[in-house]
C-alpha cells in the first residue's frame, strides 16, 4: 500500500544478489593459495638466499603477492570519489501502463533488485562524509529488460545548463591545482569566482547554501533525478517526467557546527549510518515519485522543462509517489561493488528515454568514458556489480579483461553462418526504439533565450525558506564567501545575491564588512559566444514565479512523525538510578531509536540497586555530534559525578548549541544547572513547556519518556540559535 512502512525484514536473495553468488569468495575454512590455484607452505617469508641473505626472483609467490597488491588501485572518479553503497529492491504500487511500457513501473508484482550508490561530488575517495556539498543518488536497477540507472543527486537542480561548462565547474571545485587546498570544500577562491560569473548556477547555490547540503543522514535525504526525461507508452505516448524520492523518514540536517565537528571525529558518519541501520534491519525506504507533463504542456511554464537549472514547483504539477525502494543488504566487499560500480545516464530500457536538455545530452557521452579509463576498458559491464540479470547476446567481442567466452564463428551481422543470430527485436518484442521526436533546426552553438531566467526560481528557494533555515543560509554564505580572500569576488557575488533577496545580500555583506550593493546591475553572462550579436541574447524579461513560495522546499515541513533509528545518548554514572536508566531506555528503543550509554569510564557502571549497566561509550570515546539527542539519568551521586566532569557538561552544552532534544531525569537536573543554558530549563513540568526549548526535566519516566520522544522527532530545536549564547 503507497505510503505503508516495511516493518517484515526482507531476508530473500533478489535475483541481482543471487546471480552475483558464483563470484563470491569465502576464505574460511580454507587452505591459502596463489593465483594459480597452488598452496602455499610459508606465507610470511621470501625465498631468500639463506636466512640473512637476498630475496630471491625466482620466489614466484612473493612477486605474485606484491605485484597484484601493487595494482591494487585505480583511479577514483573525478568526482563523486567518495561514496557508499547498498543492495535493495523496487517495487511499483500500481501499474504506470499509461504513461510508460517500462517493465518495472508497469508489473506490480515484480520487486527488482537494485544497487544505489550514495556520494559526495568534490572531495577525494578517502574525505569527509559531512563536507558542505551536493550528495549523488545513484541508482541501478535491474530490471528484466535490461539495466536503468537513475543517476541523481539530492538536489532538483544544477549549476549549469549546458555540459561543455562541466569541466570548468569541477576544475573550479576540486581543490586548487597549484597547491592542492582545500580537500572536499567550496569554500575557496576558484569556485566562487567561477560561480560569481555564472548567473545560472544561482538557483543551484541557494539549495547548497541550504541545510540539504548537510544531511543528517543519507536516509534522510530526498533525491532527484533532475533532468526531465520521458516516458513512453506502449502506443507510444511521450510524457516529460521528473523522478524524486521521498525518504520515509522525513528530510534532515545536521548544524554547520556539528557537520564540523563530525568531520573530525568520524569522518565515515554518513557510511557508518548507512551500513549500521541495514545490518540491525532498520532498512531505509523511499517513495519513488514522478511529476508527470504531457507533451502539450511543453511551453505551459515561464521557465524551460529542458534547464536543468529549474525545478516544477509540486504546486504547478504534483509528486505522485508510483513505488518503493528499500535498501535490505550492505555489499560484501567494498571494492568490488561500490567502487567498481558503473553508474550511466545512458542506461534506459523501454519505456524510458532522454530528452534534449543539453546538460543531459552531454552527460550521455560522459559516463561511458569516464569507466573506460576508470575501469580500464571496454568490458567494464561485465564486472559482477554491472553485469544485467539477463544474459547478453550481441557481436561485441575483446579487450582487456575479457570474461566471457563467446561460442561460435560469427561475430557479425548480416550472417548466415550463425543463423543470423543474435537477431534484433521488434518494440513488440521488447526492442529499444527511440522516441520519434521530429526535430527541425539549423545546427547552431547557441543558447536557448527561455533558459536566461536564472533568478526567479533561486528567489522561490529563498522565500520558501523559514527563518532558522534562512539565517542558515545567510551563515553558509558568510562562512563560505569569508574563506574567498580576493574581495572583488566576495563583491561580484553579492552583486549576483541583490538579484535574489536585498536582505540575504545586506546580511551577508554585514559579515563580510562589505557594503551590499545598490542595485542588482550586474553582467550577465548567459553563455554568450564571443561574437554574438547581443540584441539577440537580451534575456526575455523575468517572470514572477507561479507560485511565490513552494511548500515543499523547506525542510521544515518535513515529516516529523518518527524518532525510528535516531540516536540518543544517556548520560550516567556509577550511583545512577537503575530504574530511570532502564524505563528511558526501553521506551525510546520501543520506539524505534538506538540507545547508547556514555559514562565517564568504559566497562560498566554499577547503578544505586547494585545492578551492573554496560558501558557502550565513554566521554572520550563519544561526542554530542553523534546523538541526537541526550538524556541525563536520574541517582544523586551518578548526578554530582556529571554535573563535576567537565566533559559531560561541554556534551550537554555542545548538543544544545546544536538544538537537540535533552531530557534530564529529576535527579539529573543538576547537571543541566551547571551548564550554558540553565536559565532555559522548562518553568513547569507541563508537556507545552518542554517542547518550547526541547529541554524535559520530569520524575516520572513513563511521562518523561514520551514528551522526550515527542521532543525528538521534531529533530532540532532550530528556534533555539537565535540568542547564540552557548559557546561550546
Ligand atoms: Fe555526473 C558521476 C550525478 C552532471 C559526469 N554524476 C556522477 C555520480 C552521480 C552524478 C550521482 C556518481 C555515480 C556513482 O555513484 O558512481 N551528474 C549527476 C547529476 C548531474 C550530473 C545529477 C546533473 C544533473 N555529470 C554531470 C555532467 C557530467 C557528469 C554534466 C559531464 C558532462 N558524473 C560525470 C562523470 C562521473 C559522474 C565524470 C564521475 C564518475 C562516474 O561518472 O561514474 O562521468
């Protein structure tokens, strides 16, 4: 049923993972051997020429042994080097027949396997998980007829229009060729300078000025298929479509300050959080969704369905959410399924096929030769992660690394010698025909003018936003503008921000001790050829937006209605109350969250009642950043021994400058008294005034518990930044 959570664990091989099975390998129990098959006696040293002499050449298993390890690496991907990845399975709710012939929207009985790579774009393979960037959303499916790969991001849209102007933005992004600096940023000279004299990717910079570009979690992330594609029906119907997935667990951030903070103490957070949740069976899900356009609505908007550079407002054409995805299984070996992984926009089966959006068509020809050289040749779609679930019969044969062994003489077509097979198929059949899209044009290098509106969409985002997402906004330019150092881009910049909100530019000028331009008179380059006459390239004159502001790009009116899979911390000490530690902790894990207990000391605490409470953390194995939200148990001496530890106050200080949910158990309360924020302890122990600040104090565990879980699913206290007295 659309919308219903999975509770039952999917415990079955889909069909991807048991067509991987004969490539598996599993050294227990066995004997090590080389690569030819022979045993090995000594694997811990060299042939030498006695005990203190040479090594030998002649010690065939040594050189074998170091040369594979030798070439153990291949290039990362020029840009989303760092990603994580997990097996899972889609499924449709009801048939999309009308819209598409494609098998795996159209049989609501088929589940189809899927791979989904999750990523960040800038940095190396070996950087931070909490960079401020855009997250890919990467999905292969396997279906029946063949492989489709929905490669997306969790952003709706993009920095340019038009794939020529690809490179020049990663070289402006990755970091600076002369010294290297700085890893998986953007706060730097060359990106800005580069964005500041591309008006198009202002829309794109409001969403990575947002909170999205910090996600809590990739399981709280939406994603985007960005381009418009088509469907095609078995009549052969054409509909524009974009594809989003909705996370059942709502869309959410970390703080600016936490995603730092985390950056340095675990780097891995976003893979750890992956991995972590599908090995305990808490599986992330997602709707997808589609907006669906008939083909004669094309020039119904005052924006272009072909920009990459504009979403369709829910407010003009509606998500419907057609299926789910699930991610039921962490891959076996890193290596060989995530990074070894070929993503393709180019990989569509029937049913789905591409349009003439320019960034789209560029990329066509990108991802097939970004994996020759990544993967090393052309038979890169036989490695096991990209291999289809079908077989694969065509008169493609060679090249490095080969796998199959293709029978017979003929590796041609027309042949008689083989029967003439492997034979094409009729659309009825199955075969792949391109939609008949009649196209009339002189081939020029120009730009379309109904791509020139580069900011009525970008002030949409920014109106959209609520305050504390705003004031984010505003901090993200400050921050990231601040680490520009030549001042004329920080001015052409703000220049570019007049054209969206006056207040954002003053704000951000403010903190960069700038004056914020008079008026928003800035060149305007819209991809103009040298030598173009300009008249033509006047921009049609911005339209005011159909909607003024769009429900749905605000985070938060996200869903709010779970606290599944959060992380809570409880704060104790030896003397802890055995009862508020145990209640707390039963009632929040009923509800769906993974408890953690942080004490001073690893081992074990021993509670008031003598009993023993493992130690999962201690304050210095552990930090705020890592929960999200904190509780204090109650026990008079566990509470003096807290309220006396420096650490386990800067926890408490920490997470509250980062908005989070702290409920403190009666006793406990001293400890919340020792910290920034005791003045803005609950008045009274009413239910209304715990969840004005998302601070519980109460006596009563069985209360205390669930205004705690109401407190949490709320997520962050966001309202709470606005004095910014806490300094931790
Ligand atoms: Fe791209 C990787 C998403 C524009 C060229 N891209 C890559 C990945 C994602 C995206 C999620 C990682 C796939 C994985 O996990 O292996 N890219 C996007 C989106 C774009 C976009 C949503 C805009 C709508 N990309 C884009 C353009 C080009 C490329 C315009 C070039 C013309 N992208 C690549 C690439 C990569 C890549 C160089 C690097 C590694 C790879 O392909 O497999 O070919």
């Amino acid at each position: 049923m659309p919308g219903k959570k999975t509770t039952s664990k999917l415990t079955e091989e889909n069909k991807k993972i048991a067509e991987l099975s004969p490539n598996k390998e599993d050294s227990n129990g066995e004997y090590i051997n080389t690569n030819t098959g022979v045993r090995i006696n000594d694997d811990h040293n060299s042939l030498k020429a006695g005990d203190r002499g040479p090594t030998l050449m002649e010690d065939f298993i040594f050189r074998e042994k170091m040369t594979h390890f030798d070439h153990e690496r291949i290039p990362e991907r020029v840009v989303h080097a760092r990603g994580s990845g997990a097996h899972g399975v889609f499924k449709v709710y009801e048939s999309m027949e009308k819209y598409t012939k494609a098998g795996f929207l159209t049989d609501t009985t088929r589940e189809t396997p899927v791979f989904v790579r999750f990523s960040t774009v800038a940095g190396s393979r070996g950087s931070t998980d909490l960079a401020r960037d855009v997250r890919g959303f990467a999905v292969k499916f396997y279906t029946e007829e063949g492989i489709f790969d929905l490669v997306g991001n969790n952003m709706p849209v993009f920095f340019i229009q038009d794939a020529v102007k690809f490179p020049d933005l990663v070289h402006a992004v990755k970091p600076e060729p002369h010294n290297e600096i700085p890893q998986a940023a953007s706060a730097h000279d060359t990106f800005w300078d580069f964005i500041s004299l591309m008006p198009e990717s202002t829309h794109m910079i409001m969403w990575l000025m947002s909170d999205r570009a910090i996600p809590r979690s990739y399981r709280m992330m939406e994603g985007f298929g960005v381009h418009t594609f088509r469907f095609v029906n078995a009549s052969n119907e054409s509909f524009f479509v974009k594809f989003h997935w909705k996370p059942l667990l709502g869309v959410h951030a970390v703080a600016w300050d936490e995603a730092q903070k985390i950056s340095g103490k675990d780097p891995d957070f976003h893979r750890r959080d992956l991995w972590e949740a599908i090995e305990s069976g808490n599986f992330p899900e997602w709707e997808l969704g589609v907006q669906i356009v008939p083909e004669a609505d094309e020039f119904k908007f005052d924006f272009d369905l072909l920009d990459s550079t504009k979403i369709i407002p829910e407010e003009l054409v509606p998500v419907q959410r057609i299926g789910k995805l699930t991610l039921n299984r962490n891959p076996d070996n890193f290596f060989a399924e995530t990074e070894q992984v070929a993503f393709h926009i180019g990989h569509v089966v029937p049913g789905i096929d591409f349009t003439n959006d320019p960034l789209l068509q560029g990329r066509l020809f990108s991802y097939t030769d970004t994996q020759l050289i990544r993967l090393g040749g052309p038979n890169f779609q036989e490695i096991p992660i990209n291999r289809p679930i079908i077989p694969v019969h065509n008169n493609q044969r060679d090249g490095y690394m080969r796998q199959t062994i293709n029978r017979g003489r003929t590796s041609y077509s027309p042949n008689s010698l083989g029967g003439g097979y492997p034979i094409q198929s009729k659309a009825a059949e199955g075969g792949f025909t391109s939609y008949t899209e009649k196209i009339d044009a002189k081939k020029v290098r120009e730009r379309s003018r109904s791509f020139f509106d580069h900011y009525t969409q970008a002030k949409l985002f920014f109106n959209s936003q609520s305050t504390p997402e705003k004031q984010h906004m505003i901090d993200a330019f400050r921050f990231e503008l601040g680490k520009v150092e030549t001042v004329a881009i920080r001015e052409r910049m703000l220049g570019i921000l007049t054209q969206v909100d006056r207040d954002l530019t003053a704000q951000v000028a403010y903190g960069l001790g700038l004056e914020a331009p008079a008026g928003p008179e800035q060149p305007v380059n819209h991809g103009v050829p040298a030598d173009a006459d300009q008249a033509h390239y006047e921009p049609f004159p911005p339209k005011d937006p159909v909607p003024d502001i769009s429900l749905a790009l605000s985070m938060a009116n996200t869903v709010k209605d779970s606290i599944s899979t959060r992380k809570i911390a409880i704060l104790a000490a030896d003397g802890a109350d055995a009862a508020s530690i145990n209640g707390a902790k039963s009632a929040l894990e009923a509800a769906g969250a993974v408890v953690e207990i942080v004490a001073p000391h690893l081992g074990e605490i021993v509670t008031n009642d003598k009993s023993l409470v493992p130690v999962d953390k201690s304050f210095l194995t552990a930090a705020s950043v890592f929960y999200d939200a904190l509780y204090v148990a109650g026990g008079v001496t566990s509470a003096a021994t807290l309220e006396a530890d420096a650490d386990a106050v800067h926890f408490l200080n920490e997470a509250y400058r980062h908005c989070k949910a702290i409920a403190a158990h009666a006793e406990g309360k001293q400890v919340l008294e020792a910290t920034y924020f005791a003045n803005k302890l609950p008045e009274d122990d009413s239910e209304e005034s715990a969840l004005m600040e998302g601070v519980v104090v109460q006596n009563d565990i069985d209360r205390l518990s669930q205004i705690f879980i109401t407190a949490i699913a709320q997520h962050r206290f966001w309202e709470r930044e606005k004095p910014r007295r806490v300094p931790a």
